[in-house]
C-alpha cells in the first residue's frame, strides 16, 4: 500500500486532492469510498473521520480530513512538482484563500448544486439559485479586482491556493453561472482548469459518475 492513501470515490470532493496529488507528482493510493453506498458510516471509516464525509487521506500516521485541509497539509508537507515551497506568510495566505472561498464561493455553488440536481424536483427552489447566483456577484467582483493586478492568487506562479480556489469555483463553470463580468477571474479560473494535473482528476471523477 502506498504510504498516502486518500479515501473517497473520485465523483467527490476527492477531486480537489486527486488534483493537488497530481500536481505534486506523489505516489497514492485511491479508495474510491462513496456515501451513497453507506461506506463512510462504517466502524473502519468512522474511526478515521468522525464525522462521515468524504475524503479523508491518510499520510503516514497523519490522518486529515476536509478537502481544502488536505490539500494544504500536502503542500506543506510534501512541497514539489509543480506547486511550489510556500514560505509561512505565503502559507497563511493560501489558507487564508482556502477558507475564503468556502465561505464566498462555495455555500452559494452548494445551493446551486442542491436546487438544480440534488434535491427531488418538487423541492427544488428556482428562486434559490436567483439568490444564490446574486450572492456571488459581490465576492466575485472582490476576486476579479486581486486578479487584475496579478497572474495567481499569491502572486505570477500557481501555488495550493489558486489550486483550491479553482477547485471550489469550478461548480460555477458546471452551473454555467455567468461569469462575464469577471474577466480576470474568469480567465484565470479557465487557465487553472486547463491544467494537466486538474484534466487527468477530471477524467477520474467523470469515469466515476458515469460508474455510479
């Protein structure tokens, strides 16, 4: 067994690792765990993640759980490949960038994602997705203007916290939120998701969508 094993099926938040572990060029191993099927409310799950979601990884005798958490343990821990050594101020920004964009970004993707494919239809809110799409106009406007006056989020070279930022706002590009009044953000969002390491864990997640 490899020494890093990463447990979620890739049709899960799991994406964002299999993309951080890509990029960094480590050697894993996917348990491709799915809530759906129960596997995560299991003794041997539970004892690892308390709390049954998906995924957890485990490093060694480390055990961390929370995609954006994960990622950054492995950038910090196992700096190399095409993500950078972060000095400490530049890690705290990548944290920083990672909790903010679950706050802004991600809770109005979730309500999205819930009203228009989650829910059954007869709760599905159209007026929720109108809220949330007009909630996300202010944060993104806020991202737009740092991304016009540099390339990344830290500055000219894609770091752990471009790679979570883009990880969380890719919903919005599955949602075909408009993002025309962004063009900084949505230039920048198209470069990270153009990259080898997210195209190779999209395939990944696709396979396993299609498999569910």
């Amino acid at each position: 067994m490899a020494k890093i094993t990463l447990y979620g099926t890739p049709n899960s938040r799991a994406s964002r690792v299999l993309w951080a572990l890509n990029e960094l060029g480590l050697d894993y191993e996917n348990v491709p765990w799915d809530f759906r099927k129960g596997e995560t409310s299991t003794p041997e799950y539970l004892a690892m993640n308390p709390m049954p979601t998906l995924p957890t990884l485990k490093d060694g005798d480390v055990v961390v759980h929370e995609s954006c958490a994960i990622n950054l343990h492995l950038a910090r821990t196992h700096p190399g490949g095409n993500l950078p050594k972060l000095t400490d101020k530049q890690m705290c920004e990548a944290t920083q960038w990672s909790f903010w964009a679950m706050w802004n970004i991600e809770r109005h993707g979730t309500e999205i994602l819930m009203h228009r494919m989650m829910l059954p239809e007869a709760q599905r809110d159209p007026k929720a997705v109108e809220r949330a799409i007009a909630a996300l106009q202010r944060p993104l406007k806020a991202i737009d203007g740092v991304l016009a006056k540099q390339k990344y989020l830290l500055g000219d070279t894609f770091t752990i916290a471009d790679l979570n930022m883009a990880a969380i706002s890719g919903s919005l590009v599955r949602f075909n939120v408009d993002l025309s009044s962004f063009p900084h953000f949505k230039t920048w969002l198209e470069t990270c998701r153009a990259r080898p390491a997210q195209l190779a864990a999209a395939e990944l997640q696709a396979a396993a969508a299609k498999a569910a």
